[in-house]
C-alpha cells in the first residue's frame, strides 16, 4: 500500500473505534449528540481527504469508484438524518439509522481497505 493509503487507512482507526462506541450507546438506548456530531465531522473530513484517491480510482474503474462515492454520500446522508431524529426526540428512527450508520460507515472501511486499496498500490 503507498504511502498515502497508508494514511487514509490510518484515518480508519479512530472513526472504527468512535463508531464502536455509538454501537454501544444505540444499543443502550442512550447516543450523545456532541460525540454523535463530531463523528459526522470526522468522516466527513475522512471523504474529503479519499477524494484524491477516489478521482486517481476513477480513471481505472470508474464503476468502483462511483460506488465508493455513493457509500460516502448515503454514510453521510444517514449521519445528517440520525442527528436530526435524535434532536427530534424520534427515538425509533434514531435507534435504526444508529445502527444503519454503524453497519455502512463499517463496511465502506472494510471495503475499501481489503478490496479497494490493494488495487493502487503505488498511490
């Protein structure tokens, strides 16, 4: 992996470890809105800096990198929706998107490291 995959997955670690513990604070029915806000600002400061590595990605493989992009928008678009349903006081919808958050931010790291960077090595 080149040194600037190196550095996008390094990002990885302390948003794994923010998202482990909104799991663990939807599973008790309790999400801090500060700590909920500064994960979205996180990932989203994340996106912007793979935005680089998504365009060098598309001159390859436009279809994978369109899906990369289309994880970051719905990863964003949920974390926008979770923070207004928690500020709404919708308790259901903000137990679900807690948990749909968790699960796509995840996978889109997953994917990414294990699939995706692999494929640019020198990057």
């Amino acid at each position: 992996m080149g040194p600037r995959l190196t550095l996008l997955a390094n990002e990885h670690r302390p948003i794994e470890a923010a998202l482990d513990r909104l799991a663990e604070t939807v599973a008790a029915g309790h999400i801090d809105a500060d700590s909920l806000h500064r994960l979205g600002d996180a990932i989203a400061k994340h996106y912007a800096h793979e935005e680089d590595f998504l365009i060098a990605l598309f001159a390859r493989d436009p279809g994978l990198a369109a899906k990369l992009r289309a994880q970051h928008d719905e990863v964003l678009e949920i974390a926008s929706k979770l923070e207004e349903s928690l500020a709404a006081g919708k308790e259901g919808d903000v137990g679900y998107l807690g948990r749909r958050l968790v699960a796509m931010a995840q996978h889109n790291m997953i994917e990414e490291e294990r699939d995706v960077f692999p494929l640019a090595p020198s990057f």
